[in-house]
C-alpha cells in the first residue's frame, strides 16, 4: 500500500516549450512546489486523465534519479530538435559509469503516478529562476584524453572519457565532431580537476531509428530514447552546470527515489522570498474576503434593521508578524511534494531497475527553469537535515511545514529542535506540531513525541506551548489530563483556549479533578474562570451560576459567550444581564438585549431596557425601543425617552408587582424571587410587603440570603427597633454556614451589628481588583449611608448614596436602592 507523506490536492505545472539548438546538453535536476489546496475545500475531479504531453513532451530535459548505499543510478532523456547527424551529447560523472539504455516506460509510469498522486487539473504553475555564480579555472598543459570505453546502446554510439585537462577534451570533442564554444572551457575544467567521467553521446547513424524518431531527420520532440547511467557516488549529485554551454534557458524535471527523501539545499532555500511574497498575497486575498464576508453580513442585517445603522465589528488586525502570516497563509508553492511508493506502485520502474525491487522508496518530483548564469551541479541532501538546519531562518515556519511531510524521518531532528537553546528553532518546530494534513499526523502521533509533549508544556515559549496543546488535543491520551489542567491558568489565552478545547473532547469522568476545578471556578482572574468553565461544557463537574454570573462582567466577548451559554441552560433573569446592559462596549450592551429578547415577556426587564433609549449608540437605541414596544404593548416614538420614562413611573409599581408575582407563583420555592420582590417593594418604601417577602426567601433560601438579613435589619432600625435587629442579625452572623468569617458579606454584618466601625468597614471595601473594588465599595456606601440615615444624619447619608451611584455598578440592588432613596430624600426637606 503506498504511504504518502503529502496528498497534494492540485498542482498543475505551466511550461512552454523550449527548444535547443546547441550540440552538448547536460541533464539537471530542479524544483518547484507544488500547489496545496486547503482541507476545507479542493476540486472534485470524476475521473482522473494522465496529461502526457505536460511531462513527456514539454520539459526540455527530463531525468529519473535513484540513490542509495553510494551508487546512483540516473536514466535521462532530452528534448532536441535539429539535423541528427549534428546531435551531441556529453555527461559528466563523479566515477566511472556504466551504460544502458533507458526505457521511456519508467517516464510514463512516473508521470502517471506523479499526476495522479500531486497534481490533479485545475492550477498551474510557473518555474522560476535562481541567481549562482558560475566559476572555473585555467586549464593545465593538454594531455590525451583516454577512451575507457566505446559502445553502441540503443540508437546511441557511446564513449566513455577520462582526462586531466579540459583543453585536451575540447580537441577531442571537435575532432570527434562535437561542438563545443571554446569560451566555456572553463565548464569542463571545473569537471576535469574534480576527476569526473564524461559520457559521449551521439546518434549511431547506421542503425536504423526507433519508431519514436520522426523520419524528416529531426529528433520527434520529447522522444530521444533515455539513456541509464550507474556510477559510484558519496552524495547524491548532477552535473547541471555543463548546461550553462548551452546560453540558453532550459527547463528540467526530475524524480527523485532514494531510502530517506532528499533535498537540494540552495534550490530549496532560494524559494524563500517568493514564499514571503506569495504569503504576502495570500494573507492579504484572506483579508479581503474577511472583509467581504463582513460586508455581505452588514448589508443583510441593514435590510433587515436599517433603522439600527453601522454596527462595526471588532478590528481586523493588518499589522502581522511574516511568522504569523505564514503560519494562517502557507503559499500552495511553499510545500515540496513527498511520497512512500514501493514496486506495487511503480511495477515498469521496478523491472528496468531492478534495484527498486523489494525496498520502500521516497519519490518526489522537481521541475525547475534555469537560466544559463544559475546553472550549477546540484547536491541533493536528507531533506531532514537540511530542514532542520534552515528552522534559524526567518521563514522557519515555511520549512516546518516542509519538516512535517517527513513523516517519521523528521522525529529525530524535531525533537533535537525542540530542545533548541534557540527560541526561534524552538518555536518553528513547534508549528510541526499544529499540523496534522498528509505526513504531519504520522509525526505528531509518533510515541518518541507523544513522550516529550509534557516538557513542551513548560517552555517559557507560549507559541511552543500552544502547538503542543494541539498535539494533546487530538492524542485523547489520558496522562495529559492533569497538565492540560494546570495550563487552564497559563498567562497566554491561546494555551488556555487550546487546552480547554483538549479538556473538553475529552469523554472521561473529570469528576477525580472536582476541588481543582470548584478551585479555578472561583479564581479572581475571570480568565482562569473561564478556561475551566469552557473546559467542563457538559461534563459531570457540577458548576453553580455564582461562580458564572462574574464572567458577564468581562469585556471578552468569548468569555461572556460561554457564562451566557451555561446561564440561559440553567436560566437566566434581567439581573444577571445587567453586567451587559451596562458595559461599555456596544457589542456587550447589544448582546444584553438580545439575551433579553429570548427570555420572552418578561415586564421587570423594562426597568434596566429603558435607559438603554439614550444610549449613545444608535444601533442599542434601536434595539431597546423595538424590545420596548413588544414588552409593553405601547407605541412610544423611539426618540421620545420622556414620555417612556414618564409611562414608566406611572406604570411600574403595578407592572413590578405583577410579574414579580407571576414569577413567585409559577416557582414558589424560589427564595430568590422574594428576594427581588423584596428588593422593589423596599426601593418603594412599602417596608411592610418588602420584610414579608425578605423573611419568606430567609425561610427557602438563596444566593443572597445573607443581604435578605441585611435588608430585615434596615427595615427593623429604620422602625425603631435596632436592638431586636441587630440581636436577630447577629444570631444569623454566628451560625453562618459559608465557612469563613471574613468574607466581604461578613463585613457588612459585622458593619450593620456595629463590630466593625465606618472607617475600618470602607477601608475594607478597598480591593486590588478594579471591578471588585468598585463592587465592593458600592455596597459599602449604599449601608453607610443607610446607618446614618436611621441616625437622622440626612446630609452625610446623602453624600454617601451620591458616592455609591458613583460607583456606576447599576445591577447591584443597593445602588438601585441609593438611588431610590436619594429620590426620596431630595424631594423632601431635609432637617
């Protein structure tokens, strides 16, 4: 079966032909990357159709090349066009080689498979060019130049050469026959002092010709019969730069089989500002579409709501780190195409090269342009190696996701990277990690990485810790449970985001981590809270809505997403909206609204909706008149806030009762209803109805039982009746069940009971926390103020309400009830 390291979804290669009318041609091998569809999306092909004119026909140089133990074998064929008895043809090789002939079979065989495999129909592709140096010495004295060999191959008269010195090879060719500029010697000398062989080829003009040459007496284009030259060699190599004879440009492809895949350094690396352009454009093609798809949604909602107007979204960021743009927009060219293939696949390679048989074998396929100045002999090394050396680069990302298609051959070196005093390798490497298409998943299932995942959890690199949460995300492994657990409170979001994902696919029990998990929901940092709470979404760790509510009060509209989520599971009142109805950003105040328009007639959220009608915003306006209308049944003009603020007032008291006790009856053990109901008969000044209703949710219990006691003893003081108050509240204090008694509603008992003095209780409100803090002193006001309204001091109370509105916590019930009680206060005389 083949195992592919990479399935690349479209790569179609764009060439034109180019023709050669020069008598030395020199075979090379290059690359191009192939073009990579994302995994949402690719073309659907019915029924696949070999191209053999893209690969047959038009390269102008083609080349099979298998590598192993030392020895290469290459099988060549080029494209030439001319009079035949012209035709030359010469090869340099490291070590004496044999001759054979080639079979066009194997090109077949391998453009099918290759077309098949990497490059359905549908994209195109340009070869580009590269800049290298070209260099050569002076020649030594000339000496005969010794045929090793001569022989006839096929339609082929062949000679096998060696020499010392490249002037003696040049006479040789031209008394033979072959052209060759002898400006360019100093090719051959670069050959000659490294003691290669040359290959001498020529048409044996009286043999007759092969059915695949034309009988005008030009070479049929794309059929000159291969040739299969075996030489001994310590790398992998060809001898490119002999075609820079030429002076002309030349396109050539070439397969590449050999035990671990290989890679040609410098072409490789030349890639890379094209990869930086080509991410360039695509991060910006990206964006585009982003914008588009906002535009198209804007437009939909302002047919539907146009009296609404411009709702924008969050910002789009358009200043990205390159690293970052190559991490969301890797170029279709960037990824080299490799694949495991084994004499099942490539049966017609296998019987012409008999080397093939019984082995796995990394293929990959490399076409390239060159210009003349660019040609040199190429070294194609383990592309591992050569990956991992090149993660220091700034395009390290791109030659990650080049890394990753090794499958198990990249392990080694990922690991070595991974362990990197280098930040940058560290978090190149990583990205390997976030990649699971084609050989990618083989690398990070690998047991070697699965083994090193926990210290990867600790680098001081948040990017390295975010890949490696992927990894976890996707293994379902236990043992990353409890790390996984701990990296809910890292410093980054991304990490917390990533694990709690991981948390979260997870079917276990997470019911062993209980104290841990009713731990963070607790925590003061609301993004600790949230990463757990998003971590136990349906899981069977009980979580209570106290430990929820705080979370509406954040300005990450993820986090709100989640408490919002979890609340309208298990219900949720105006109340616990109003964090939302009262933030700052529009986006949270219209997310209140539309929370408010799913709980269905519910009249006690007019209060909060209707000072929403001068909102700065006219998409919130817009939103809490429609809401407005529907709850109230009335016909007010939007831009009449008076006249609802005066329907209001003449229609609360009523509207209140109601459906307070439309709540009551449908949910009569709600201690929490009477608590509410309380709450307003109290801000009405109806302390008969109010004390009823806060010893009634005293009796069934709730969330705010502790601040029911505290309203009792305001309604008893303000009665004349502070010593049974304080005696009642003080009996509750000592028999509290929360297991602590210095919790803040502890200190506003002990405030209320007179244990704790009115400066030491504000200094006690004083929190590190802005939003605890301003929570904390709302109350502290709203009760100092009422202590010293019952001791008749009307002036210093006043001040205190007026601080306590300060505050701006508008859904706390005592600001709501300082506001109702400086109403009161400032339309009366004060003594």
């Amino acid at each position: 079966m083949t195992k592919i390291a990479l399935q690349m979804r479209s790569c179609r290669l764009f060439r034109r032909p180019l023709l050669l009318n020069f008598f030395l041609i020199a075979i090379i091998a290059v690359f191009i990357t192939p073009v990579k569809v994302s995994a949402d999306g690719g073309f659907v092909v019915s029924k696949f159709v070999w191209n053999k004119h893209k690969d047959i026909t038009e390269p102008t140089q083609k080349a099979i090349m298998v590598y192993d133990a030392g020895r290469e074998d290459l099988i060549l064929q080029v494209k030439y066009e001319g009079p035949v008895d012209e035709f030359g043809w010469l090869i340099p090789v490291p070590n004496l080689p044999t001759v054979q002939e080639g079979s066009m079979k194997c090109f077949y065989e391998l453009s099918q498979y290759t077309q098949k495999l990497w490059e359905p129909p549908g994209y195109e592709n340009k070869g580009r060019g590269m800049t290298m140096a070209l260099s050569g010495d002076q020649g030594e004295k000339p000496e005969p130049v010794k045929v090793i060999e001569i022989k006839t191959v096929g339609a082929y008269k062949i000679a096998v050469l060696s020499t010392k010195n490249s002037d003696a090879l040049v006479k040789w060719l031209d008394t033979n026959q072959f052209y060759f500029p002898t400006n360019k010697a100093d090719v051959l000398d670069d050959y000659v002092k490294r003691q290669w062989y040359f290959v001498a080829v020529k048409i044996n003009l009286g043999e007759s010709f092969p059915g695949s040459f034309a009988t005008s007496g030009k070479l049929a284009s794309g059929e000159l019969n291969p040739l299969q030259i075996g030489f001994a060699s310590d790398r992998c190599v060809y001898p490119l730069k002999i075609s820079s004879i030429n002076g002309k440009p030349s396109e050539v492809q070439v397969y590449v089989l050999s035990p671990e895949p290989l890679v040609e350094r410098t072409m490789f690396e030349k890639k890379f500002p094209e990869v930086h352009r080509l991410a360039l454009e695509h991060n910006a093609q990206r964006m585009q579409m982003f914008q588009r798809t906002r535009e198209i949604s804007r437009t939909v909602r302002m047919h539907v709501h146009p009296e609404e107007g411009e709702i924008p979204g969050p910002p789009v960021e358009t200043n990205i780190p390159m690293n970052q743009i190559l991490r969301m927009s890797v170029p279709y060219e960037a990824l080299l195409p490799y694949g495991e293939i084994t004499e099942k696949e490539l049966p017609e390679c296998s019987r012409k090269i008999p080397r093939l048989q019984g082995k796995t074998w990394w293929l990959t396929k490399q076409t390239w342009t060159f210009k003349p100045d660019e040609m040199r002999d190429l070294l194609f090394q383990p592309a591992a190696q050569v990956f991992v050396e090149d993660l220091t680069n700034e395009e390290g990302y791109y030659v990650a996701q080049n890394l990753a298609r090794l499958g198990s051959n990249a392990v080694p070196g990922l690991l070595s990277a991974l362990q990197s005093t280098n930040p940058i390798v560290r978090i190149h490497a990583a990205s390997v990690l976030d990649d699971l298409s084609g050989g990618a998943a083989s690398v990070v299932q690998d047991p070697r990485v699965l083994d090193y995942l926990p210290a990867l959890f600790k680098d001081p690199e948040p990017e390295v810790r975010r890949d490696a949460v992927a990894v976890a995300v996707y293994s379902g492994n236990p043992k990353f449970e409890e790390p996984l657990i701990n990296l809910l409170r890292d410093e980054n979001e991304g990490v917390r985001l990533g694990a709690a994902f991981a948390l979260k696919r997870s079917y276990r029990s997470k019911s062993e981590y209980l104290p841990v998990f009713q731990k963070m929901l607790k925590d003061e940092n609301l993004d600790v809270r949230a990463s757990a709470l998003e971590a136990l979404a349906g899981s069977d760790v009980p979580i209570l809505r106290e430990d929820v509510l705080p979370l509406l009060s954040v300005t990450n509209m993820r986090v709100v997403s989640i408490a919002l989520s979890q609340l309208e599971r298990d219900g949720i009142s105006y109340d616990d909206l109003a964090p939302l109805l009262h933030s700052d950003l529009m986006l949270m105040r219209l997310t209140g609204l539309s929370v408010l328009q799913r709980l269905g007639d519910n009249k006690t959220s007019i209060e909060v909706i209707i000072p929403l009608l001068r909102d700065p915003e006219q998409p919130v306006r817009s939103r809490a008149w429609r809401l407005l209308k529907t709850l109230s049944g009335q016909e007010i003009p939007a831009d009449q806030p008076n006249q609802w603020e005066q329907w209001w007032l003449e229609n609360k008291p009523t509207l209140m009762v109601a459906e307070y006790t439309k709540v009551i009856a449908l949910n009569p053990k709600d201690g929490g209803a009477y608590q509410d109901r309380g709450c307003f008969y109290y801000n009405s000044h109806d302390f008969t109805n109010a004390l009823a209703d806060f010893r009634k949710s005293c009796e069934l219990g709730s969330n705010n039982q502790d601040y029911s006691y505290y309203r009792i003893w305001l309604i008893l003081a303000r009665s004349g009746e502070k010593a049974a108050a304080t005696k009642e509240l003080m009996s509750y204090l000592e028999h509290r069940n929360t297991g602590t008694t210095n919790d803040w509603p502890s200190k506003v008992g002990r405030f209320l009971t007179g244990q704790l003095t009115e400066t030491d209780f504000l200094n006690a409100a004083t929190n590190t926390n802005a939003k605890t803090d301003r929570e904390q002193h709302c109350e502290a006001y709203f009760y100092a103020g009422m202590k010293r309204l019952i001791e008749n001091d009307k002036t210093t109370a006043v001040d205190y309400f007026k601080k306590c509105l300060a505050t701006g916590v508008k859904h706390f019930e005592e600001y709501q009830s300082a506001e109702a009680e400086l109403r009161f206060l400032l339309a009366s005389p004060m003594n």
